[in-house]
C-alpha cells in the first residue's frame, strides 16, 4: 500500500474521529466519587479548568425536576476546599445557601473536595449503605454558573465486591474492575440521570430496536412474575400511541422498600414493596400502573412539558399552572395504556377512574381551589399535610385523570370520534419537542386543543381554572357512560346511539 499523503491523511482521520470516539468534545468537569458505606458519605473530587481568570462561582442546585420541594441539597454537604493541581489551598467564601465563591482562579486548572452525607429513603436524596447506593445527582454535584451546558465525566470508584453500575447515562471505556465512567452532555442530563451502585439484578436486553436495562436492588420473584413481558408490552402501546421513542437506551431502577417515585427523560428511579411476589392480581396491577405513570412521564413532562420546566433554574421553585397536564393526563393514560396493551380489563380502568371521581367530589377543597391554581401552588402543598388539607385543597394527581377522561370524551365528541386525546398528546409532542425543541404555554395547550377539538371549550377551561361543578351527565354522556352518585360508579349506558358506541368501544373496548 503507498503511503499516503498529508491530504489524505487528513481525509482518513476526520473519517475515523467517530469510531475513535475523539470526536467528542473533552469533558470540562471531571468528578470522582468514593463511597463511605460505613458512615454513608459520598466523597467527592472535582477537577474543573475555569475559562477565565475572573470570579468561579460554584452552585448545587435546591430542587429536582419532577419532586417540586425545595430540599436544599447543599445542608448535606461538608468538609468544602478548594486546591490547585500541586496542592496549594485557594481561598473560598460561601454566599447564600447554595453558592461557593471562588474569587480568583488566576485560569488555573483546580481539584474541588467535599463530602456529601447520603443516608435518606426518597427518590429525590441519596443513599449509602453496606451493600447498595443510590445516587440522586442534584444533591451532589456542582456546576460553575453560567457553564451548565458543558460535558462532563463521573467515575465512581466502587467499593470492594461491588459489581454493578446501572443509569440511563452514556458508560464510558470498560465497563471491568472498580472504576465506572459515566458521561453527560450538560448538567440537565447529569441531574436528570440517577444512578444506582452494588450487587443488585441487572437485566438487559433489546426490545423493538432499543436497549432496556433493569437495575433491581430487590429482584425476589422477579424472574416467575410477568414483569418483563407485561413492561414490553406497555412500552409498545406507548410507542404506537406517540408513534417515536425519544431515547435510544432506557433504564428502569427499581429500588427497595420506600416511597415514591420519580420519572427521568430516558429512566425511572422508584421505590417498591421490595418483593416480586405480591399478594394479589390488584397489588400487581397497581405497581404495572405506578411503572406505567414513570414511563410515560418521559413523553408527557419531559418531553411535553410546560414552557417553566425548562432549561431549568436550579436555584428557586419554578412555577407552572399547567401541571395537572403533565400529572393528570399521566394518571389518566397508566390505565389508558394497560388496557391498550391488554394487561387491564374495562372493568379495572372504570374502577379506577371512578375512584378519582369520588375523590375529587366528595373532598370539600374541591369548592376552594381549582385545578389550575393546584398545579401553581404545588410548591407549598407538595408534602403539605395540614389538618385542614382536605377542606381547603385538592390535588391534581386526583383531579387531573378526571379532566383526562373529559377532554378525551370531548375531543372524540366534537370530532365525530376521529379525533382523541391522543391526537392532542402527538400535536403537542411533535410540535413543541420535536420541531421547536422547548416547552409549551399555557395559552399555546388550550389553541393546540381548540385545532384538535375543531371549536373552543369554553366549558373544559371553565372547569379547569374555576371551582365550578362538573356537569358529569352531560360530560359522559358522550361515551356511553353515566355517573351513579351515590356509588360514585362509572356505569355503562344500556342503549346507545351509533356515535356513543363507537366513543365507547375505542375507549374502552367491547
């Protein structure tokens, strides 16, 4: 073979870049984290070359997307300091509760220390443990202000007997031995990409041309439970609903025993009853249900999501009154998607939203706050359990799926039944995600839903940001139902017309 010349040296190198990885742009923040499992502390380093020599401003976020809760990660956080590569302290001054100054880095490259105390059963905290980790990124790691889009490396170093390292975030190098690399692009992925640490079941494998991993830190059961299959099979009925799957590798944590939940752009972090084996079908219908609500998040809040979440302010609560879309219409869809992907029956998906239904109107506060207004103050009554909580508020996790069933009644009604809910979901997936890339407003949901719809729902809006009581006769008439008010029962009407019928079967099945 000749050799080759600078011209076509240059061609082959440019044409090679991908395969060797170089060209990725160099990460500018290099963490290393090692785990304390004795006294549950994360011990973290570091390595962050400023771009100037101008003040460094480093900040730990307060809050996490989808937990909207200050929790003010940074009282967790100790022993801060500030070196140069060979070891000569830098002078640092702390400024409010999340801010650590750094007046001047003179463009040296500096080795950032401190400890983080991990030792909470929430999906949003960390947690160190004898045999396990779960590592809740918002609360551990720091970015320079004004440079959160920019790549970063994070290895853990894991403990001895330590096997595994699962997250929906890029693995760089081998995957072998004690040290695990992950990759982000920016610090939105970082934070929105926990990870979990230890011996727990791995379980990957491909499904519909995607790689899925199962990371279970309490499998028992799991291999004679339907689980994996009945997971497929939602995945597929989510996809052929959006018709797109927004990642190309998912993962899904499933930890021990605890509360809670909390969905991620391309993985879940949930908190079990920490076994496979449950007692009944109805406790494995609501844990497929509660794996359904995480799932679909990742079209209907991360992806389609109010224009408030996102790029996200770290720093103070972020307020959006179209919550009850992102949350209900989620509520609304986990048993929609069951019974798509034949998991649930007719009757399972009625009882369930008949429930809701008796919720909302038989708790007093449904006279005093409107859905609108419980998606704004979400941030004061998160985990606010008020005595007079139930008289004076309502929740959109409980209202929000009963505005789901309504708009898709509605939407089926004015259409003729060749439009739905689903329709709106995919205009606004494909419009404000996937084309614009950014987040919609308040005014651009309801325009979106009049396109749909063919006319305006002055009535639907009415019920949204008002207290005003649900007609539900004339709401569910439409698709064959009826509302028993003294069993608060969705009940099929006996003798329909054509069009109820068909709103009804596409629905709800024969």
């Amino acid at each position: 073979m000749n050799r080759l010349d600078k011209k076509q040296l240059l061609v082959f190198l440019l044409l090679c870049l991908p395969f060797f990885g170089w060209a990725q742009n160099p990460a500018r923040y290099n963490y290393v984290v090692e785990l304390d499992t004795a006294k549950h502390y994360l011990n973290v380093e570091l390595t962050y070359n400023p771009k100037d020599t101008k003040e460094l401003i480093l900040k730990m976020p307060v809050w996490a997307p989808g937990y909207y809760l200050i929790m003010d990660f940074p009282k967790h956080l100790t022993d801060f300091a500030v070196q140069t590569i060979d070891g000569k302290e830098i002078a640092w001054r702390k400024e409010g509760k999340n801010a650590w100054i750094i007046p001047n880095t003179n463009g040296q490259t500096l080795k950032v220390t401190y400890r983080i105390y991990a030792n909470a059963r929430s999906v949003a905290d960390s947690r160190v443990e004898s045999h396990t980790a779960f590592i809740a990124p918002n609360g551990v790691f720091m970015y320079a202000e004004g440079e959160k889009n920019e790549p970063i490396e994070v290895t853990y170093i894991l403990p001895e007997n330590w096997q595994n390292a699962s997250s929906g975030l890029k693995v760089k190098g081998n995957a072998n031995g004690k040290h695990r690399t992950f990759i982000a692009n920016d610090f939105d992925i970082l934070y929105d990409s926990p990870v979990l640490l230890g011996n727990h079941l791995v379980k990957k494998f491909i499904h519909e041309g995607h790689e899925y991993e199962f990371a279970l830190e309490t499998p028992e059961g799991f291999e004679e439970s339907p689980f994996e299959d009945d997971f497929r099979k939602m995945v597929t009925a989510s996809s052929q609903m959006m018709g797109h799957v927004p990642y190309d590798n998912y993962c899904l944590i499933h930890l021990g025993r605890g509360p809670g939940g909390l969905e991620h752009s391309n993985s879940q972090a949930c908190y079990t009853s920490g076994t496979f084996r449950f007692p009944n079908q109805k406790s494995y219908l609501n844990y497929m249900a509660f794996t359904t609500h995480e799932y679909f998040h990742l079209y209907n809040v991360k992806a389609i999501r109010p224009i408030e979440l996102g790029p996200f302010d770290y720093d103070k609560e972020v307020h959006t009154p179209t919550l009850w879309i992102g949350e209900g219409f989620t509520v609304y869809y986990e048993t929609q998607l069951l019974l798509r992907a034949g998991i649930i029956d007719k009757e399972y998906l009625l009882t369930d939203l008949s429930g809701y239904i008796r919720d909302t109107e038989t708790t007093e506060g449904h006279r005093h706050m409107s859905l609108r207004q419980s998606s704004y103050d979400i941030w004061l009554n998160f985990f606010n359990r008020a005595a007079n909580g139930n008289d004076v508020r309502i929740s959109y996790y409980i209202k929000g799926p009963v505005m789901g069933l309504l708009f898709d009644i509605r939407l089926r009604e004015l259409t003729q039944g060749k439009k739905s809910l689903d329709d709106l979901m995919r205009l606004l997936y494909n419009r404000y995600y996937l084309k614009e890339n950014r987040g919609f407003t308040e005014e651009e949901f309801w325009t979106s839903a009049k396109e749909i719809a063919g006319a305006p729902l002055p009535l639907l809006r009415k019920y949204v940001d008002t207290t005003a009581e649900i007609d539900y006769d004339k709401m569910l008439a439409p698709a064959g139902l009826r509302l028993n008010k003294s069993t608060w029962k969705l009940e099929t009407i006996p003798s329909m017309s054509s069009l109820q019928e068909k709103i009804h079967t596409d629905m709800f099945g024969k």
